[in-house]
C-alpha cells in the first residue's frame, strides 16, 4: 500500500535515480525521475549526476544508457526483459549484409542490442531516423532491424534504403479497421501513429510520430482529442501531462501490449532499489564501439 513512499525514500537515501520508458505501467511512471522516449533518456543518461540509475523499460534501453556512462552502475530490475524487434538481428546475417554492400552505411535503430550496435556505423531513433540518414555522407543505407521505420525513412530521403526484414508485433498487428474504428467512435479526433506501424497505417494517419513527438505535438495543437497509435503505456503519459484533454487508444480489445515492457512490476523496483541489483554488466570492446555509433547519433540530433 504505501510502496509508493517506500521507492521515493529508498531512491533518495541511495542516490539512485529512476528512469522510466513511456511504455511502461502508470505506478512506475508516477516514481520515476525522468520518463520519456528512448533519445531523451539517452540524453539525459549523460547528463544526469547520480552515478547510479534504475532503467525501467527493456534490456537495450538500460544497455544504452551503460553505453553512454559506462562509470555508472546501470541497474535493470528484469534481465529478461528483452525487445522481440531487437532479439531479430541474427548477427551473421547482418555481417552478410554489409559485406554484400560494401560502400553501405549501417544505420541501427537503437532497438538493437550492443552487439549490433557494435557493429554499426551509427543509431537512430523513431524520432531522429530520416535527420540521421540524411546527414551521413554515405548514399547507401543498410537499416536495421524495423522495415517499417525503414519505409518511413525511404519516404523522406533520396537515398537507397536496405531494410533488414524486423518489425515490432505490437505495432505490426495494427490493422486498417483499427484505424477505421477508431476514426468512426472518435470523429473529432487527431490520430496518432507511431512510424513501426506498417506503411499503409502510417499513410492513414493525421500525424506519425515518435512517443517524444506525440508528446510534443499534443501540446502544440489545439485539439482536444487524440487517438494514440502505439503501446497503451503511452495513453497514461499524455493523459497526465494534458488532463483537460482526451487521449484514446487506437485498440482497446485486444490492446496494444508489449509483454516485454510490462514484465517490471513496482515491487521489482523496489526490490532492486534495495539490493541494487541486477546490474547491467557489457564488455569494454562492445562499449566502446557501440558508443561511437550513439554518440554520432547523439551529435547529428
Ligand atoms: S514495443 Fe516493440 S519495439 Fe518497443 S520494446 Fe516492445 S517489442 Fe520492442
């Protein structure tokens, strides 16, 4: 009951700070520090001052922020907590990939593991990908791991696109009488995709938008009703940044779900908050090439 309490007290006495994914349940958003998208959290990893953080979100958002502050102690409640899209890239595959494409730069989501990350030439995220294509020198891109967001990078730059064939099931499954059904029950609403949706959804949207992006643009604008296409965790974030307005999700029944962002309990938290464990622990050569293909991201965003 008053677990709540018991994280701030605990966060505080220790000097961990928590940082949580948009997706994430309403309870851990509601303790956490920061809570965003996948590039503000980055961002903010190597800002923050406390030399320990608490990642709620999956695996390859607590990796990045190891990456990027490989002195902090980077504590990640569930270790299987992993990213379905992410765990796609077969490594040999990709090696393929760039060895059949030669004069390819690898651009990689950074939905990716540090192991791919390692490997590629620099990051992207939904809401900085076709900035990121457009402003390499190469004219050949190998994008990885989601087609989707590859189709919606293609539509905003002249150069070759070479998807590797990932996708996200939570916003691959979105189908067109999702969005006729929604648009029917909610006429007056701006609706909202995010860019791992397949393309014909994307093209049926008003907006496609990083979960940072939708944020941003439902404060700009003057509707009052939103319909938000991606993961429900999303919902609650703009519900409270934005009470006097009205934000439904695109899918009810069945909702849009990622098991995997929903594995972290609040009692996880407080567990790890207390025995400050597990840690994420990566391999120096993997931080250091990984890191160079995020900081390039982070200096061209
Ligand atoms: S919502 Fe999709 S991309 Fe995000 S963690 Fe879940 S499976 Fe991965």
């Amino acid at each position: 009951m008053y677990i709540k309490e018991d994280i701030i007290r605990l966060k505080k006495r220790k000097g961990i700070t928590i940082f949580c994914h948009n997706y994430q349940t309403g309870d851990i958003q509601d303790i956490s520090d920061f809570v965003g998208d996948s590039l503000e959290l980055s961002k903010k990893a190597q800002r923050v001052e406390s030399s320990k953080i608490l990642f709620a979100g999956v695996r390859f958002m607590a990796e990045t922020a190891k990456i990027l502050s490989p002195m902090k102690k980077i504590i990640f409640p569930i270790m299987e907590a992993g990213c379905e899209m992410a765990d796609m890239v077969d490594i040999d595959l990709l090696r393929k990939m760039k060895k059949e494409n030669p004069n390819a730069a690898v651009v990689a989501y950074v939905n990716t593991t540090a192991e791919v990350k390692s490997l590629s030439d620099v990051c992207c995220t939904s809401a900085n990908a076709a900035k990121i294509v457009n402003s390499i020198k190469e004219n050949e891109i190998i994008f990885l791991p989601d087609k989707n967001l590859a189709s919606f990078v293609k539509r905003q730059t002249n150069k070759k696109i070479i998807p590797y064939n990932g996708w996200c099931y939570v916003h691959d499954q979105i189908n067109e009488n999702d969005i006729l059904r929604a648009r029917e029950k909610h006429a007056n609403a701006v609706l909202f995709i995010h860019p791992e949706a397949r393309e014909n959804i994307q093209l049926m949207a008003d907006y496609v938008l990083s979960t940072g992006g939708m944020v941003k643009k439902a404060g700009e604008l003057k509707a009052n009703e939103f319909i938000v296409g991606t993961e429900e965790g999303m919902v609650y974030r703009l519900k409270k940044l934005y009470p006097s307005k009205d934000f439904y999700s695109l899918r009810e029944k069945p909702p849009l779900r990622c098991v995997n962002m929903k594995k972290t309990k609040i009692d996880d938290i407080k567990i790890s908050l207390e025995n400050e464990e597990p840690e994420i622990i990566l391999n120096s050569k993997i931080i250091e090439l990984a890191g160079k293909a995020i900081e390039r991201m982070l200096i061209l965003s």
